[in-house]
C-alpha cells in the first residue's frame, strides 16, 4: 500500500515570509508561470538575488531537532533516579554538617553527569559526521550578474533558495521540492516518503520532484519551490508524537532506585530507634544512620552506569559502523529480543534478478526470456533511455549470462513505459531471406519513426528482407487484454492458436500464482509486423500472441541470511514490516532461511482490537502492505506483548514506527528526520552491523549487571553487620568517615568492571537489568557477607581485650575496615561475571583494581592516615584468624555462585 504525505494545495516555498509561489500552484501552472512566480528564469538566479533570498528565507536545512547543548545535557542528567538519590544523601549530609560526607556525593555526582552528558555529545558529533558521508552539494545553474552567462557550479544544499534552478542525474538525491522543467527518461525512488520500492516516473507535464526522494535513472531540470521547514518532507512529520514510553533501561533503573530508596527511608530510622531504645542515645547517631543508608546506596552506578555504556558506544563508534546517539539506548539495544525491519534494502536489494521465464502452460522457455531481453535492449537504445529501468536491466543480465542473442537482431523503433502505461514496446528486424512482396523493397522507403527514435537497419540501399516483430512486455492484466492468440510452441513469432476468454483466465490466475510465490511478472507477447511508412503508435500494439511470463525476485542483501541466523542464535526474532505484496515478502524470507508462517496484512490489522494484535504480533513474521500507521501499531503491539522492540526504519513513513519502538534504529542515508528521530544511527543498512551492537550493548550491560550484584551483595551484608554490632556494641561499629573511605575505595575499584571480558553465554540471549532477579542475589549473597562480618566480629573479640576502651574502639574499627575491603576484593574476583567466572584469569585491569583494594585495607590502618581515621594497627593473632575467615568466605562465595549458575537462565540477574 503506498502512503503519501499530505501536500498542502496553496502552501507555498516560503509561506509567510514573501514566498512567490506554492506547490498547488507550481503543479498546476506551467513552467513559465511558475518561473515567473518565483523571479527566475532557465538561466537561474543571479547571486546578488540568491543571497538576498537566502537571508529571507533561511538556510535550507531540515528543522529538526537541534543538539541540546553540553550544559542542557548535565542538567538533564540530574534527573537520574539514582543520580537524585545522592544529591538527596548529600543534602542530608550537609544539613548534619557531615561536609566530607557531602562533597564526596558531589563529586560523585559531578563525575557521572560529565561522563554521560559528554558521551552524548560525543555521540551527536560522531552522527553529524556520518551525516557529512551523504552528499549534501546539488548542481545549480546560477549567474555571477545580470547580463552574464549562467555557470552551472556545485552549491551546498543548505545554500539552496526558491527560484534556485537545479540539475539532477541519477544517484543525486532530491536537495529541496523542485518544480521540473525538463526531463529525460527520469525515475526516482520515494521510499523514504511513501514506503513504495518501485521507482516513480517523472515527466514536465506540472511533475514535483520531492526533497527525500532520489534519482534512479534519467536527468532533468528543476526550478527550487521550497525549501527547509516549507517541503512536503517538513510538512510530514507528526506534530504531537506524545511522551516516549519508558524503555527497559528507565524501567530497571526506576524499579532498582526506588527498592533502594524504600530500604534507606527503612533503615535509617530503624537505626535511629534502635539505638535510643537499647543504648539510650540521641541525635548523636543521625550521622551513622545517614552513613549506613549511604552504605547501602550504589553511590557509584551513576558513574559505572554511564562509563560502562560509553565505552560501549565508543568502541562502536570507533570503527564508523554505529553511533548511539542516546546512552541508555545501548543498553535497550541489548534487551531488544524482536527486531523490525522492512524488506526492500535490509533483506534485499534496491535491484530485482531474473527468476524463470515460463510459456502459457506453465513450462519453462528461454525464449520468453530472449523477446523480454530483445525488448528491453532496444528501448533502452531507442528511447534514448540514460539508464536502464531495473527490471530491464536483470532481463539484459540474465539473458547474457544464458548467451541469448538479444543483440542479435536490430531496432527499429521503441515506445517505452510512462505516466499512466504500464507496458513497453519495441519493433525489431529479424534478419532472414529476402521476401518480394514484403513490404522492405530494395529501394523502398525507411519506415517512418517517431522523432525520438531512430533506425540502426544500416544505409539506404538493397538489403536481405527481413521479418518485422513487434515485441510488448509489461503489467499482466495490461499485455493480456492486447493479445488475441497464445504461442503454440512452433517458435515463428505470432503463430498460435486463438486466446479464448477461458484460456484468457486461465493465464491471468497464473500470472497471479506467480506474483503469489512472490515474483514480480511481466507478460511478453509478440507479433509479426509489415514495415509501415507511418510511425508507429501505442495503437499498433494490438491482436498480439502471448509468449510467456517473466518472473523476477528481490536480490538478496549479501548478508542478510548470515546476520538473521546470527540474530536468530542470540535471541532476536525479526519480524518484516513491509509495503510489498505478502508473497514477495514471504519469498524473499524463505530464501534467507527465515520461516515467514502466515503473512499478516493491512486490512486484518486493521480489524484486530489492541489485544488481539499483541497475541497475533507475537506468533506472525511478515507483516504485509503495511502503512506508516500499521508499522507504527504492529510495534505497539509487540511491546504490549512484553517484547522489547528494535525497529530498523529510514524514511518519514517510519517515523510513528521509531517513535513508538524501545530502540528506534536509522541508516546514516535515511531522510533526516529519520536519524533525528533515531536512537542508533547505522552507517550502512546492515544488519551485519547491528548484530554487534547488539552484542556491545549486552556486554554493557552485563558490567552493569556485575557491578550491582557485587556492590549490593556486599552493601546489604554490611548493612546488616552494622545494625547488629550497633545493638551489641557500647560503641558505634563504624565511624561515618571509615563507612566513607571504605566506600569511596570500593567503588572506585568497582570501575575496572568496566573493561571485564564477557562471559562465553553473554551473547546469547537478550540481557536486561531485572530488579526481582537482582534482589534475590543481592538477599542471598548479603547473608553470606552478613556471616563472613560476623564471624569477623568474633575473631576481634577473641583478639582484643579490651574493646570497650578507646584503643580497643580503634582496633575494633580497623580490623572492620580491613575485612570488609578483603571480602570485597574477594567478592568482585567471583562475582564479576557469568558461570565460568572463578575459571577465568580476571583481565588486568580488574587484578589491579582487586590487588590495590586488598593493600588499602591492609595498610592504612598502619599508615599515618590510620590514627587520623580512627584506626590502629592490630595483632597479628588477628590476620591468621581473618585468614582462615576469608578461605571460609570464599568458598562459601564460590559454592553459592556454582548453583546459581546451575540454575535456569532466568534465575541470573541481567538475563532472560
């Protein structure tokens, strides 16, 4: 089904600020008119005119959405759930006069706003660049002054203005809606507006040409009607697209933030109470509750967050193949688990292939193929074509590759395809004996042709008589209804026997079995014709004998059948969402080796309710016939059904689809409000390319993944050794300022997650932060964390003996300190990532990170920093014992880890 914007019947290129003309009128006046609206001439503007114009219409540029500035972006970061639960810590923090307490949460916010609003920004500039590989010049003809010879000269499309004449050859892109002038032979593609494969006509005859689209073949001239925010291409895009739908990113990191939230506006009183009641104490507790809901708070995600995405991003964007443009996105990338894509370009090319050419009963001839190339070769040369139509071209191909003769016999005359007919036609001179009465005497006249064609039969003179056949191919139904006989096999053009009106239906329902196996027919017929001292018309092509039929396919991307196994092996299921007829789109599904089921087209999504469409979304593959409503709905759909959603568009026709997908996708040659509108911005329409983006974003996740079941774990058994021993205790377990460096070391280890190797099952299924998966890890391993405390609280009373006195606190203190940094060390070398972490060499940035870890908490007690802190040196009665309490609580660690890795998939936090 093909969609067209809407074109505005008065508005014109400029409206409101002194526009001459509008498209309505464009279209509907001739050229001189229009040329004398918009002040111009075929000669073009002058530049003194140009300039004059460009300052009151504006640059010609698309009025998209502008970058946000680096500031805007820091701001916006603010907004992070866990980004606002520090700034909350720290005003807490500030309020208590805890300053050391605050300007740590302030750096800490600092430093993850400026990594993720300079990733953005990064990934902004890295887009633009992209940008500058499409081809922003346009040819214009242009005159230095009044009475000079215009010069036709390379312009930068933003410098376009109204009134601007523009030349076009095929390949250029459409820079600004043009009113046409002057054609040649033009086609152009308006995938990008209207979602429609096949090439459009163009003729002088009023024809706009639209900004968007581009030239597949011919040339012409154009006069510029509008430009920037004024073309149809503007005009399209929805103006109140609504809010965007949380995508799986926002949801995980919401429902992990709030928990949390939840459990320090628990604990944080509970402290508070508890320590009034059993130990008689007041307000002097306030800054160790606040320091123990600070313990329990990541206060590092923010920062491992965004160093963990942009890392990905980089190293996408390193090799020019992907940009993401929006950091979360990354991670939504890697949870997608269904994939939309169109057909035409992405599983396909923009070329049709020759298929098989069959007689009227089905049977396979190869001189179907050889009247269909005959045809082809000598409209393309006659009609002075400037390239050949696509589908001429595979007919051309494949009867060369079979050493047909196409080239065999010569033209005469050609009536090609055009607004409104859809056959072609080519009149031909088969050498053969010499035949008196044949019409071509010696010394006879040329036939006489129409004065765009010309005759290659060589000089005037005797020459062999010859048989004259006329050759038609095109549209089924349209070559049908011309022809009165069917070919009987005898292989003398025109011979057959009469075409009845069963046989007549007989042949239609085939052409229609072969456009339902998905090909694209075209009929071929033939007939002998007399030479003729009149031109010949479309009305000679008539009382014509059926040859065959033409089918042609869709050639297949290189490597669309290796990227959709791939995808398939990683847990991707791609769903096509198409314009085309269901068959073409089935077809070419099959051929890549994806089971297409039971096409869905426009007309049943349409009768479906929203419930029922998620059900039918969730088992259909092909979705056929889709307009831009329909993409749009069908995505929708999908994520109701629980699926996080890619969608892979580049025209304004996806634009409802990008919008309404998790992951909305876009080739750096999609319109540009497509990119605008995008997500991830590929560099080719690869899906090659996308299967390892998918692969970054999964392995960005899973460090977010590692880092927040290390740092919960470990937080939550600190949390509950810390109520204890305040219960137990005379005295506070942990002074504010140590749960604070204890921290700040932590975390900053925490950051070497960053350049962790994947796990061997990473890649295999879509990874996804779930907050209930995370949870119960987190509650599982915090008690073994909770126990290892324990068990190291007795060993500090077995140690010291006195630990009610002052030195006895700041042993008590120190020993804390450096089993809880130990057990962390342990904690990040066995659950950093998958099954097979603790086979696995950590990499080195991790052994480091561990390794200075382990030192700190073993020697800042004994440094000078160690008094200062609170902190004296211990015996070494207790290192021994806390030996054999980290050997326990490692095994106790790796036991644990075994049999959650034992366990189904869906038990591991960061997969589904």
């Amino acid at each position: 089904m093909a969609w067209a914007p809407d074109r505005p019947a008065a508005r014109g290129p400029a409206t409101g600020r002194g526009a001459a003309t509008g498209r309505g009128e464009a279209a509907g006046a001739t050229a001189l008119e229009v040329l004398r609206a918009l002040e111009s001439g075929p000669r073009g503007l002058v530049e003194a005119e140009a300039d004059a114009r460009l300052a009151r219409h504006g640059e010609n540029v698309f009025p998209g959405r502008r970058p946000d500035p680096w500031p805007r972006r820091f701001a916006r970061s603010l907004r992070d759930p866990f980004t606002a639960v520090l700034l909350s810590l720290g005003l807490v923090s500030a309020a208590l006069a805890a300053w050391g307490t605050a300007c740590v949460i302030a750096v800490l916010v600092t430093v993850s706003c400026v990594l993720r609003a300079t990733g953005e920004h990064r990934a902004d500039r890295s887009a633009a660049a992209l940008r500058e590989l499409v081809a922003t010049t346009a040819t214009v003809r242009r005159r230095p002054a009044e009475p000079d010879a215009p010069v036709t000269r390379e312009l930068p499309v933003e410098q376009l203005v109204p009134g601007d004449v523009v030349l076009l050859a095929p390949g250029d892109l459409v820079p600004a809606d043009l009113r046409l002038l002057r054609t040649t032979g033009l086609t152009v593609h308006e995938a990008a507006l209207t979602g429609e494969s096949a090439p459009v006509t163009k003729d002088t005859a009023g024809d706009l040409c639209l900004q968007g689209s581009s030239v597949v073949s011919g040339s012409a001239t154009g006069v510029v009607v509008a430009t920037g925010a004024d073309t149809v291409l503007s005009g399209a895009l929805p103006r109140n697209p609504g809010p965007r739908l949380p995508g799986p990113f926002d949801r995980s990191v919401n429902g992990i933030a709030w928990t949390l939230v939840r459990f320090m506006l628990l604990t944080a009183p509970l402290v508070l109470v508890a320590s009034a009641l059993l130990r008689g104490r007041g307000l002097e507790t306030l800054p160790f509750a606040v320091a123990v809901a600070v313990g329990l708070t990541p206060e590092m995600l923010p920062v491992v967050v965004t160093t963990a995405l942009a890392r990905g991003a980089a190293l996408l964007a390193r090799g020019g193949e992907v940009i993401v443009r929006r950091l979360p996105a990354l991670h939504d990338l890697g949870a997608v688990d269904v994939l939309c894509v169109d057909k035409t370009g992405t599983l396909t090319q923009d070329r049709p292939v020759f298929d098989r050419a069959v007689d009227a009963e089905g049977r396979d001839d190869p001189a179907v193929l050889h009247w269909a190339a005959v045809a082809a070769l000598w409209t393309l040369h006659l009609a002075e074509l400037p390239a050949p139509d696509a589908l001429d071209e595979a007919l051309l191909d494949a009867d060369e590759e079979r050493g047909g003769g196409a080239d065999g016999v010569e033209g005469v005359a050609a009536l090609p395809c055009g607004p409104g007919r859809r056959i072609a036609s080519a009149l031909v001179r088969v050498p053969g004996g010499y035949e008196p009465g044949s019409g071509y005497e010696p010394d006879g006249p040329e036939p006489v042709l129409p004065g765009n064609v010309r005759t290659l039969t060589g000089s005037r003179g005797r020459r062999p008589a010859a048989t004259y056949v006329l050759v038609v191919k095109g549209a089924a139904e349209d070559v049908l209804e011309r022809c009165t006989r069917v070919a009987d096999g005898t292989g003398s053009p025109g011979a057959g026997r009469p075409l009845g009106p069963v046989d007549r239906a007989r042949l239609a329902a085939r052409a229609d079995a072969l456009a339902e196996s998905g090909l694209r027919v075209l009929a071929v017929a033939v007939a002998e014709r007399p030479a003729s001292a009149g031109p010949y018309a479309p009305e000679d092509e008539r009382e014509l004998t059926l040859a065959g039929f033409v089918g042609l396919r869709d050639a297949l991307a290189p490597t669309a059948a290796e990227a959709l196994t791939v995808l398939a092996d990683r847990g991707v299921a791609v769903k096509v969402l198409t314009g085309d007829h269901p068959g073409t789109a089935a077809r070419a599904c099959r051929e890549l080796g994806l089971d297409p089921g039971e096409p869905l087209t426009a007309a049943r999504i349409d009768a479906a309710g929203d419930a029922e469409l998620a059900l039918l979304a969730a088992r259909t593959t092909v979705f056929a016939r889709c307009a831009p409503e329909h993409k749009a709905r069908v995505v929708r759909a999908l994520r109701t059904a629980g699926s996080t959603t890619g969608f892979l568009g580049d025209g304004v026709n996806d634009l409802a689809a990008l919008h309404a997908a998790d992951v909305g996708i876009c080739p750096r040659d999609g319109v540009p409000v497509a990119r605008e509108a995008a997500d991830v911005v590929l560099a080719s329409k690869d899906l090659t390319a996308l299967g390892r983006a998918v692969v970054t974003g999964r392995r960005s996740t899973g460090h977010i993944a590692a880092y927040l079941r290390i740092t919960l774990s470990s937080n939550l058994g600190n949390v509950i050794a810390m109520l204890t021993a305040g219960l137990l205790l005379p005295f506070l377990p942990m002074l504010p300022a140590q749960v604070l460096v204890q921290n700040l070391c932590f975390d900053a280890a925490q950051l070497s997650l960053a350049y962790d190797r994947p796990a061997a099952t990473v890649h295999e299924r879509p990874a996804v932060l779930r907050p209930r998966a995370l949870f119960r890890f987190m509650t599982a391993f915090g008690l073994i964390n909770a126990a290892a405390d324990l068990a190291t609280f007795a060993v500090l009373a077995l140690t010291l003996r006195s630990a009610g006195s002052t030195g006895g606190q700041a042993a008590f203190h120190a020993g804390w300190f450096t089993e809880n940094l130990l057990t962390q060390a342990l904690v990040m070398l066995l659950l950093r990532a998958g099954r097979d972490a603790a086979e696995r060499r950590a990499p080195l940035p991790v052994r480091l990170a561990t390794t200075g870890l382990a030192v700190v908490g073993l020697l800042l007690p004994l440094s000078p920093l160690g008094p200062p802190l609170g902190m004296t040196p211990l015996p070494p009665l207790y290192y021994a014992l806390m030996t054999v309490v980290l050997t326990l609580y490692g095994t106790a660690l790796a036991v644990a880890r075994a049999r959650y890795a034992k366990g189904p998939a869906a038990q591991l936090p960061g997969r589904r």
